[in-house]
C-alpha cells in the first residue's frame, strides 16, 4: 500500500500566532487529532498534536 492512499485531503492548517487554548478547542471542536502550523508561504513549520 502507498502513502498516497492515507492521505486527508482536508488537512486543518494554522499560523503559529494561534494560541494553544485556541488550538486544543480546534482539535475538539473538528474531531481531530493534529494541526499542520504553515508560514506565510503556506509551508509547512511545525505540527501540534494532542
């Protein structure tokens, strides 16, 4: 099996100027486990998970 077939497509992305209460309420709220954080170019810096 690839990778490609575990892909979301409906990935939650953020800047990092969120606050974590905000994010934790985002994780809840969507039902998901993570947040990909992106710079203004839209790339990837970091992940928050539970």
């Amino acid at each position: 099996m690839k990778i490609q077939h575990w892909i979301d497509e409906d990935v939650v992305t953020s800047s990092g100027n969120i606050s974590i209460r905000e994010t934790i309420s985002i994780l809840h709220k969507r039902l998901i486990g993570s947040i990909i954080i992106i710079d203004k170019d839209m790339k990837c810096k970091g992940i928050f998970t539970e």
